[in-house]
C-alpha cells in the first residue's frame, strides 16, 4: 500500500451502543479507502461526528462538536461528516444550518459511506443520504474483516423499534424492527470466536422482538442456544430487553444457558402505572416485579440494571413515590436516571402538562442519591467474595492495574499486567466503590 496516499479519519461517538458500534463499523469500511483511525482532530482528512438524538443533551453536544472543528475546515480543508440519529432527523437543515458540513449520513447509511466520500473528495459535492433501506440490505454490508479487538465484540442482531414509546424519537432515527437471518448472526460470531473474542454482546432496540418477520421461524432464546453452543465464545450478554416483551423462554435461558451472562438491563422507566400507559409501555409495575421475581427464581445471582425518566409530563408527588418505591423493592444493581427530554415529533412532547424543570431537576437528584447508596451497598455485598473476571487491559487510572468486568458486568480492577488481557481470571473483590470493585487476583 502506498503509504503517501493514507489518509486519516478522527470520528466522534455520542449516543447508545449501537452507535459506538456503528463507529467500529465505520472505521473498517474506511481502512479499505485507505483510512488510517487518528486519535487527534487535528491532523486528519476526515473528521466524523456520530451524534445522539434521544434527548436534549446529547444533541446539543452535536452544534459544540461541530464548532469546535469549523476552524480546522478553514485552515486544512478538513472534510467534516455528521452520521447518525441527529444526521437522520435533521437530514438537509444540517447542511443548510452548518455552511463548513461536507456530509450529512443518515442511520441507514453506513454503506454508502465511501461513495457520499468520494462525491465530496472528486467533485466538492455536498452530499446528504437519510433514506430508510427497508430491505435490510445494509445489515449484511459488514461482515466482520480485518482486525477486530480480542476481548470482546458486539454483534447486531436487530435494528429499528416498533414500539413508539411515546417519549422516544429512537423508532423515527432508526425505522421499524428488522432482525438479521440468524445463520449471518452465527457466522459472524463464529468468526469472532475464532478470532479469539471471548464475550459477544448482542445489540438490538428491543432484543425480544428478534425473528419477528424473518423468513424462518426462530425466536430471541432459540438464537441465543444456538450461539451458546459456539466453541471459543465465553460469554453472551445482550441489549436491550424491553419489559413487556420478556418471555419466560428468556427468563428461562438465564439458569439454563452456561455462556449468558447473570446480567440484564430491563428499563423501567417510571414505577407508576398512570405514568406506564401514558408512555405506551405495555406494562405495569406489578408484571414489572413479577418478571423480577421470576429471574431471581431462576437465577438467584443476576445483576438487574435499569432506565429510569424522571419528570414526564403529568407526573404528580405520588407518580414519583411509586418510582422510589419500586426502586426500593427491587434494589437495582446499577441505574441510569434521565430527566425527562421532550422531542419534537413525539406525543409526549405535545402533553400541556410538562413538569417544571427545577422539579424534574429535583426528582432526578433524589433518584440519583437513593441509587447511589443501593449500588455501593450491592458492591459492598460481594466484598471478600471471588468472582470470575475477563481481562479487557490497562486500567485507565494507572498502568500498575488491569481492569475487567464479572459475569455480572462490574468493573474490577486489580494489579495485574497485560498478559491475562482476553483471559477469564479469578479475582477476590477487597474493596468496593460506587462505580467499581478493588480486587486482588488468586494465583493458584
Ligand atoms: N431501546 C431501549 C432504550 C433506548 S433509549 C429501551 O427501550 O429500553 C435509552 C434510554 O433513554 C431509555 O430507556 C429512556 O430511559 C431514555 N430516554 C429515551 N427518550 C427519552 C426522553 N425523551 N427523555 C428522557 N429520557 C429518555
Ligand atoms: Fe424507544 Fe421504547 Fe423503542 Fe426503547 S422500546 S427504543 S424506549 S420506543
Ligand atoms: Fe441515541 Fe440514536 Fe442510540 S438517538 S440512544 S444514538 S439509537
């Protein structure tokens, strides 16, 4: 290869997993037209930008990216890209907004990348593609090649939502359900294993709802049998799972299948049935807590992770308290708490009753203290304990640590070196923090 004419790609990732998963997606596609990843902004030919527009937040990091790059468009001639769900919604007015944007890459685009490039390199064209594959055709666009990391990988197994919750924009960025043949999910996880990855996370909106629509009749548990069986792979995690549609096949694969991991991220997103069936959830609190029950039942040492909105509109004091509460009964390993966002185009953003920011404000922080503490108590819980953990490197703190994660998704850190990097080691937990384990490894 010519080395002169390699060039360099920095990319920016906002938003879910399926995003930073998109991104690991981008980047191979792009070192076959000759790009080279660059960690820093400044010397590269193409800065991408993959945004988020779930809430109100995420998208705003978008324009203060942006603007951050404008000058490098003046001095180097920097071509300049916005893929992703704010690229999908805004389409042509991201253009029209941001005079120094090239490309504007909707969600169904990935693919397409390197010709939208090309048009921008050769004839300075600026270029804007936000239509919906409805085909799917752009799922097998990637087949995994070239280097891939040796720990751990997520795998796509289903885009789009159906669900239209009804403060969520994901359905209108992402379009409707469409699952991948699971021969395809099989041999690409097949390919990883042998590549030596040891954990696969399955990525999916709604990973329930996998195989509705697909030609041949199979559902989520039987795919994660069949990938369970797969030689190499060590763990299967997956997300996410939406309450209403977790079957008891499912809560049943959680003490029934070796390799899925006593984990699972089951967003709640308010305790109050008023505040449940005006989001569109199809659930209650009650079949909430059966479900949890049940998983217990079945496999008593499952981690339980969470979403929660505070301040939808309409919600009273006592909405709130029925949230608390059933955070209190369930007791959350860990728990990601929103202030609720309104996004233009979705029913909830059109409810006259909005909560008062400084009481959304209020509502989040108290769900953030009472969190806190259940986390560091449920850490505190494993202390003395030995947990199975898989290496993934360096701590990020210091180089005298490595840091990894137990089946139940915590991250332990303990002194170590690189060399158990990819290997499932045994680890007794010393210390516990709020967001991670202090661990010493057992040698013999
Ligand atoms: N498909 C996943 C969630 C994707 S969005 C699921 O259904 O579980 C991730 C989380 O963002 C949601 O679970 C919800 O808690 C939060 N969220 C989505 N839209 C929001 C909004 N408009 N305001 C605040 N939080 C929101
Ligand atoms: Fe959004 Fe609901 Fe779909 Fe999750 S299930 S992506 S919250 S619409
Ligand atoms: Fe955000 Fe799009 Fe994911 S809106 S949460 S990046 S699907």
């Amino acid at each position: 290869m010519n080395r002169s004419m390699q060039k360099r790609v920095y990319i920016e990732t906002y938003g879910c997993q399926m995003n930073e998963h998109d991104s690991e997606q981008i980047l191979r596609l792009l070192q076959r037209s000759n790009y080279l990843e660059t960690e820093d902004a400044q010397e590269a030919d193409l800065i991408l930008v993959n945004t988020c527009s779930v809430r109100e937040k995420p998208e705003q990091k978008v324009y203060s990216a942006l603007g951050r790059f404008k000058g490098l468009k003046e001095e180097r001639g920097t071509i300049i890209g916005v893929a992703g769900c704010v690229a999908q919604q805004e389409g042509q007015r991201l253009l029209a907004r941001i005079p120094y944007l090239d490309m504007v890459i909707g969600t169904h685009a990935i693919a397409l990348i390197p010709q939208m490039l090309e048009r921008v390199e050769v004839i300075g064209e600026k270029v804007c593609e936000t239509g919906f594959d409805t085909e799917g055709k752009h799922l097998d666009a990637f087949l995994p090649q070239g280097q891939v990391s040796v720990v751990k990988s997520y795998v796509t197994i289903m885009q789009g939502c159906n669900h239209f919750c009804s403060y969520c924009i994901v359905p209108y960025v992402r379009g409707r359900e469409r699952s991948r043949p699971s021969q395809e999910i099989v041999d690409e996880v097949s390919h990883l294993a042998q590549r030596g990855v040891k954990e696969i996370c399955l990525l999916g909106q709604n990973v329930n709802s996998y195989g509705k629509g697909l030609k041949e009749e199979i559902r989520f548990p039987e795919l994660l049998s069949r990938l369970d069986e797969i030689e190499g792979v060590e763990r299967i995690r997956f997300t996410t799972s939406h309450p209403k549609d977790l079957s008891e096949e499912l809560i049943q694969a959680h003490g029934g299948l070796k390799k899925l991991c006593e984990h699972i991220h089951l967003p709640f997103q308010s305790g109050s049935n008023g505040i449940l069936k005006a989001m569109n959830r199809g659930y209650t609190r009650e079949s909430y807590l059966e479900k949890i029950d049940r998983l217990r039942e079945v496999c008593p040492s499952i981690a339980i992770t969470s979403d929660v909105i505070a301040g939808f509109p309409g919600e009273q004091e006592k909405d709130f308290e029925e949230t608390l509460d059933l955070m209190e009964k369930v007791r959350f390993d860990d728990l990601f708490s929103f202030k609720y966002s309104p996004r233009k185009g979705t029913r909830a953003a059109e409810i006259s009753d909005q909560v008062e920011e400084q009481m959304k404000q209020e509502r989040l922080a108290l769900l953030q203290k009472i969190q806190k503490e259940i986390t560091l108590q449920k850490n505190q819980a494993l202390e003395g304990c030995i947990e199975e953990v898989l290496v993934e490197g360096y701590s990020k703190q210091t180089e005298q640590d490595v840091t990894g994660r137990t089946r139940t998704h915590k991250t332990v850190n303990f002194e170590g070196d690189l060399e158990s990097t990819g290997k499932i080691v045994p680890v007794r937990i010393v210390k516990a923090y709020p967001h991670s384990l202090r661990g010493e490894i057992l040698t013999d």
